[in-house]
C-alpha cells in the first residue's frame, strides 16, 4: 500500500546517494522515502513568470531571457588577476534592461558564454553606480524549441539543507520517489473531498513538492493541511471514551491519604492550587477519562499539585505514570517526590534509560505486577518492555517537550487513562481548546505567598563588572547563581569552548568561591552528582548551557546571569529566569547581551525585563515570532504538524475538528463504506503513531 507515510526503503537505494549525503540525510531525520515525502520545503522560489531586467529593485531575482553583448574586464591588467564582466541584455521581449555578470574566479566563463548567444537568466541583482549587477546567477542555454530548460519556468523547493545535501539532491531524490510510486493511497472520504473541493491525496503531495503554480500550491496545501488536522482529531478523540471505559469510583473529595500529605507542608496550598485540585479530583472520579491541562509559570507548584493528585489516584487502586522531558528532571522529581510520598507508605521507582540490566529487570516485573504506585521516568516509560499492571493515570511534565507521537504511545500502556499535561510554556487558550476539543484547563496564576519577582537587569559590556559586583554580594550573602551560555551549535565544540572559558575567568573573578562546569556533554551521574553538591550548598555557582533551563528546583540561588541572552527564545529565557526566585528571598536576573541586536532580540529582551508573567510572555512569544515561524516541519511548540498552521489554519482546525465529531458520532466503529479510507490509513498508515516518534 502506497501511503505517503508508509514507504519504508531507505534514501540509500537512490541515485546519487552516497555516505555523506546519507549522513546528511540521517541527521535530519530522513531515512526512508516517507521521511523524504514528509520534508516539506521551507520556501518556494518562483520562476514560473519572467521578471524582466527593467524595473527590478535592488536584491530582487530576475528571471528572464538574455542575450550575451559583450565580454569586458575589470581589475587588476594582468590576464590573470583580472575579473571577466559579461555584459547582457534582456530579450524577453518586456524591455531592454541590461545587466552586467560579474564572474569572479570564474574567468573560464569567457570560453563558453559566447557574444550573441541566448540563455536563461535567473539570479540576484544589485545596483552599482547605475549598473545592474550579478555575481550569483545561473545560465541555461536557450533551447531550439523555446522551451524553458528544467530548472526554469517552474516553481522550485527549497528544502532545509545539512552537510553534504544540495537542493539539486534533494530535488531529484525526491522527484524520483514521487516517480517510483503509480499513486499515493487516498486518506481523506469522498465525501469530505468533495464538499471542500480538495484534492486527491496523490495529486496534492506531488504538487505541495512541485507547483506548477501558486494557486495550485496552496490547494495542494489545504488538502494536506486538512488532512492532517482531520486525523489529529480524530486520533485524539477516539481515545477520548468513544470507546468506552472502565467506570472510576470514588469521591471528588481529598482522600485521608491527601489530607496527611497536605499537612505535613510547612507551608499552605494557594488558592489556585487547591482550585486546580478540585477540579482534577473531580475529572479522576468522574466516569469520562481526564484530559486536563494544568499550566502556571515556573515554579507556581504545579508539581506539587501533581503528586497530590496521583495519591488521590491510588487510593483508587491505580497505577500512576509521571513522565519528565529529560533524565535530570526524571530525577529530581523522583527524588523529591520519593521525599514526600515514602513516608506515606508509596511505593516509587525511577525508570530511565540509565536504569541498567538486572536492575531494570527486577523493576520492569515489579511494575508488571503492580509492586509499584508510581513510576517516574523520561520517555522509556513507553518503550515496548514496559507494561504496568493497571495504569490508569499518567502526568506528563513540560508537555510541550513531547511530542503528540510520545504521548499517545505512553497511553497506549493503559486502557484509556487520566492524563494531565503540566506545562510553564502556556499555549494561548484559544489554541490549546481548538487543537485538543475537549482538553479542559486548569491554571495556577498566583504564585505561593511571600514570593518576589526577580528583578532583571540588561547588562552591556559597559556594565558586565557591575553585575560581576553584585552576584558577589549574593555569594557573601550565602546565596548562589548560574551562569549560562547558549547552546551556539549542534557539534557542541565552540559551546563547550566558551563555557570552558567563562569558568576559568570566573574563578579569577570570585577567588575561593566553590564553582563547578556542567554540560550536556557529560554524563548524568556526574551532573547529577554536580547539581546534588550546588544543592547542598557546597558550589556557589554553576557555570552551565542551557541544561539547567528546565524544573531545576534549588530555593537559595538567587542570581541567573544568562550570556548572549539576544540568542535565546522568549519561553528559553523566562524558563531560565524561572530557576531563581524560587523563595522569599530577592532574586536576580542578569541578561548580558553584545552590541549588534535584531529588532527581535530587542523586542525579546524589553519584554523579559518589563514583566515576570508567563502568561504575557508566552503571547509576547508569538507575537514577536509570527505564526510564520510556527508552521511548517517546525517543531511548533507542542505539535509537529507537516502543513498546517496552528495560528493561521484555525479555520481549518474548526472544520477538521467538526467533520471528525460528525463522523464519529455517526459511525463510531468507520464502519460505513465512505469510511473504509479512514478505516485504512488508521490501520495501515497511522497518523501520529509511535513508530515516527523520535527518541527525544
Ligand atoms: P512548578 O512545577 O510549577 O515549577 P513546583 O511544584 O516545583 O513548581 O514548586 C516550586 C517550589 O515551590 C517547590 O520547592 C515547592 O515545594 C514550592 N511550593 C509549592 N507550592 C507552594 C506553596 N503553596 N507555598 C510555598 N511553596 C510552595
Ligand atoms: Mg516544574
């Protein structure tokens, strides 16, 4: 079956493939002509109309048809110092522009570029005292027959690139697939095809990778955009209890087991957290399975609300899954929920993939055999080894960290469990409720009592020992702070370097004050071993990337200096920020920054220093970014969608969304003949099914 996300041969068996294109390849994620068909362009370059010499602006592409007037030269006299300038002008027939190539390094030119010869033009112009210009352009001989040689006269992709890849590659290797297959499967019905004048899923996935022109491109796209938001929602809704369910038993009022946690506090629940508690024990009791979201910015105590809930869980003979983005954060919220639940009588285990052989082995079979309440893990909580006797409740920590895949496939483990999604990144209302129909919200908008906003301060070079100052003050005060750098690229070489650098100029800075360097390059044991000794007190500082940016909970550091803070995100940064102020005491946060700013990083750095509100910077985000930015294969958040737009295809989700209820509710099983499409690419191609997870 030729569905456009089940073809499982591997780009090696294409033409022109070899190790380094591979390797390319592999590290973006693309090892089989589905990932291949899936890698949707970033941007479409228009050659289908000639864009004549006369009248184009400076930077802009010309496209046209030129004849070759001249060959001059231009510096230095001797034959071979010189650069050849060939000078050209338009034949399309719409003006007489003309245009000067300038062939730098490429003298050889002079050879086959001859005077009076006719050729496609296409490349970038720019004006010079008067002069039309080029250096960066491609010739294409004229045909007999006036046909527009391959790359002309069309509307070209252009696909993310890495390595070895060139966009004539990826073209052809693409091309080819698009060739090796008769016709893609149908995913959408008749029906709905027809009442929004879509089209067939074959014809809409050869043309979003080829237009032949604009309009029909964003027909294509339409159909692909509609067709992924319809099984978006339908994935999600019938896991949602149009199956059925087991009936849950038990009051929406605190169990004894709650209450003797809740006391043994030394502080009180806010308001919003005891609301959120209500309203989650109220969804654990009620017989429709819990899809909640529960969002309050960093350090709200969303976590805690979290561990609450899961006893309230277990006194309903459940099993509980928690689930955390990354191995450290596993680990300290096993650890710190191992505090507060063992003297309970819990029973918790931590589950990662560090978690080795024979111990694992032991912990697998208790899991299986319901010897543990709670387990707490990274994503090895849904590899296939892992079966729990009777999960029914599972909590998913940053959720936007995961993917749609990640989550469906932990629930698979459970018939149809409770699943609560914490997350500080809140994504705009609106969305989320559109996106998951029926996801409800719970948020914690006031932080504990007693909490400060951390003050933040923009630090230029000018000021850097200023700041440098007042962290030692901190430090004289008993308190500690972080350091952070960026993550500067994938090789980790020059991130390294530089936080390498700042450590040892820092401990010339703060003589005799205990520092430690923390990586992603080292192993968790030592990182955890690093992050237990800064908790303790012994480190007054860590030098860090972005490592610490997630759930790192230590109360007494109260200064977070973040370099370069012009390369971080808007949520990276206030996540960071999030580190500090996590007490009564004042915090700090340094955001050192170099002289040449975009108007975005400007934009991002105001609203870091104007406000402490997650919920104001996470719109803030999405202004600044543009929708533009969260559409395409781009991680979007919280979704990884092909085609659609979360921000600009809302009404596309709305139409999707209602055709998936009206479907389901008519014809539960997809058992009516209309439906089999459906049938099928749920059985043989599923969307957003584990198998396209990635690991992370
Ligand atoms: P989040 O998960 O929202 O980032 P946590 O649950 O980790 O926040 O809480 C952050 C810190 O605040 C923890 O040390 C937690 O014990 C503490 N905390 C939680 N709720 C309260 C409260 N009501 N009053 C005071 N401190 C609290
Ligand atoms: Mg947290």
């Amino acid at each position: 079956m030729n569905y456009v996300r089940a073809l499982p041969t591997s780009i090696k068996t294409l033409g022109g493939v070899g190790p380094a294109s591979a390797k390319a390849y592999t590290e973006l994620g693309i090892l089989t002509y589905s990932d291949l068909l899936l890698t949707s362009p970033r941007a479409w370059e228009d050659r289908s109309k000639v864009r004549a010499l006369g009248g184009i602006g400076e930077g802009e592409m010309a496209n046209t048809l030129v004849q070759v007037v001249a060959h001059t030269y231009f510096g230095q006299r001797s034959a071979k110092k010189r650069t050849l300038k060939i000078l050209l002008k338009d034949v399309s027939g719409e003006g007489d522009g003309r245009l000067s190539l300038l062939c730098f390094g490429r003298n050889f030119l002079e050879k086959s570029i001859k005077v009076g010869s006719i050729y496609y033009f296409y490349g970038q112009v720019s004006r010079h005292m008067g002069e039309l210009q080029s250096s960066q352009f491609e010739l294409h001989p004229a045909t007999e027959d006036g046909a527009f040689p391959s790359t002309f006269g069309k509307i070209l992709p252009i696909y993310p690139l890495r390595g070895a890849l060139t966009q004539r590659l990826i073209r052809a290797n693409i091309q080819k697939v698009l060739d090796s297959v008769d016709r893609f499967e149908e995913e959408l019905p008749h029906t709905l095809r027809e009442k929004y004048s879509l089209m067939g899923t074959d014809e809409a996935i050869r043309i979003w990778h080829f237009p032949p022109s604009l309009e029909l491109h964003e027909q294509a796209r339409r159909t692909l955009a509609i067709t992924e938001l319809f099984y978006l929602q339908l994935v999600a809704r019938r896991r949602k209890g149009f199956e059925g369910r087991a009936v849950h038993q038990g009051p929406a009022i605190p169990t004894k087991i709650e209450l003797a946690l809740i006391e043994s506090l030394p502080f009180s629940l806010t308001p919003d957290q005891m609301g959120a508690l209500h309203e989650i024990r109220k969804d654990l009791a009620s017989e429709t399975p819990m899809n909640r979201l529960l969002q309050g910015d960093v350090g709200s105590g969303k976590t805690l609300v979290a561990w609450i809930t899961a006893l309230h869980a277990l006194s309903q003979n459940a099993q509980v899954a928690f689930m955390a983005p990354t191995e450290l954060l596993a680990r300290q919220h096993a650890e710190s929920g191992a505090k507060l639940l063992e003297p309970l009588g819990v029973r918790l285990a931590f589950l990662t993939g560090s978690v080795k052989s024979k111990e694992r082995k032991l912990l697998l079979k208790a899991i299986a055999d319901g010897e543990v309440d709670i387990v707490v893990g990274t994503h090895a909580l849904f590899s296939k080894e892992v079966a729990f006797k009777r999960l029914k409740y599972v909590i998913i920590d940053e959720q936007h960290r995961f993917g749609v895949e990640q989550r469906l496939a932990l629930m698979e483990k459970a018939e149809v469990p409770d699943l609560l999604l914490m997350t500080a990144t809140p994504i705009p209302r609106t969305l989320s409720l559109t996106v998951f129909g029926n996801l409800n919200v719970s948020t914690i908008r006031t932080m504990p009592a007693g909490r400060k906003p951390v003050v933040t301060h923009l630090v230029t070079e000018q000021s850097r020992q200023r700041m440098y100052k007042a962290v030692g003050v901190e430090f004289e005060r008993g308190h500690q702070a972080y350091f952070v750098y960026p993550r500067i690229d994938d090789s980790g070489q020059s991130d390294l370097r530089d936080v390498t650098n700042m450590f040892e100029f820092l401990k010339t800075e703060y003589p005799g004050v205990p520092s430690e360097l923390i990586h992603s390059k080292l192993e968790d044991e030592e990182k955890m071993s690093i992050l237990k000794r800064y908790q303790s007190g012994q480190l007054s500082y860590l030098v860090s990337t972005s490592v610490v940016e997630v759930g790192i909970d230590i109360p007494n550091a109260t200064c977070m200096v973040i370099e370069h803070a012009d390369r971080f995100g808007l949520s990276a940064l206030h996540q960071l920020r999030g580190r500090v102020g996590r007490s009564n005491l004042p915090s700090y946060c340094f955001l050192v920054f170099g002289n040449q700013l975009s108007d975005d990083a400007k934009e991002r750095l105001r609203v870091m220093k104007e406000s402490n509100d997650g919920f104001y910077i996470a719109e803030q985000d999405l202004l600044i970014r543009g929708p533009g930015e969260m559409t395409g294969t781009r991680q979007s958040g919280f979704l990884r969608l092909h085609y659609a737009s979360l921000t600009e295809d809302l009404d596309l989700i709305e139409l999707a969304r209602s055709e998936a209820d009206s479907i389901l509710i008519r014809d539960p099983g997809l058992l009516e003949s209309g439906n089999s499409v459906i049938r099928e690419v749920l059985a043989q191609a599923p969307p957003f099914a584990p198998d396209n997870a990635d690991a992370n």
